[in-house]
C-alpha cells in the first residue's frame, strides 16, 4: 500500500461475541474494501517475546493503552466534520511510546 492508503487499527477481542471472530473481521473487511486498503491479521499475544510479563509491564501496558484510546477520541474528535472523518495528516497515523522519558506519539511518517 501506499503512504497515502486509509488506515484502520481494529482492536478485537475473540471472547466478545462467537461469530465476530477476528477471521471473520478480515474477511469482512477485505470483501468491503474492495482494494482500497489492506487487511492484515496481527494477533499480538503471537508476537509477544521473552518470558512471563512482570507486573510493571501489565501496569504500564494498561496505561499506554488508556493514552492511546483517549488520544484517538481526540483525534476523531478533531478530524470529525459534517458527518465525516478527515484524517489524512501525518499525525492521524501515529505510535505510543517513551521518548526522553516521557510518553509520546510519534507519526508513524518520522519513525524511519
């Protein structure tokens, strides 16, 4: 895909519904997209490394996830007009993580 593609995060959770698998999610959305973005399956607890998460890391995860929700209320909040969403900046497509210490997002464009 192109730097320009839409981009969708779709967090799900395989115990909220029986028939709202994740597979059934991809293949939901690569039918309606019909080519204009990509669908991709990224399940995390596959992609976790290392040995059992300490209580800081579960902490801490809970945290970044709480900032991230909030900051894509904001977002949407922002980029929301007239009944659509108009997120095509470079700071609409962003990651959470520490910088100098302190909790940042940073575009997704400067992470190269």
């Amino acid at each position: 895909s192109s730097p320009q593609s839409p981009s969708l995060l779709l967090p799900s959770n395989e115990k909220c519904h029986e028939h709202y698998t994740t597979e059934f999610l991809y293949n939901l959305y690569s039918s309606e997209g019909k080519g204009i973005f990509d669908c991709r399956i990224n399940v995390l607890g596959h992609l976790q490394q290392g040995g059992a998460p300490t209580p800081f890391d579960r902490n801490y995860g809970t945290k970044l996830g709480v900032k991230a929700v909030l900051w894509m209320s904001e977002k949407l909040q922002q980029v929301y007009s007239k009944g659509r969403v108009f997120a095509n900046s470079g700071d609409t497509a962003c990651v959470i993580g520490l910088r100098k210490k302190v909790v940042a997002f940073s575009p997704v464009t400067e992470l190269k």
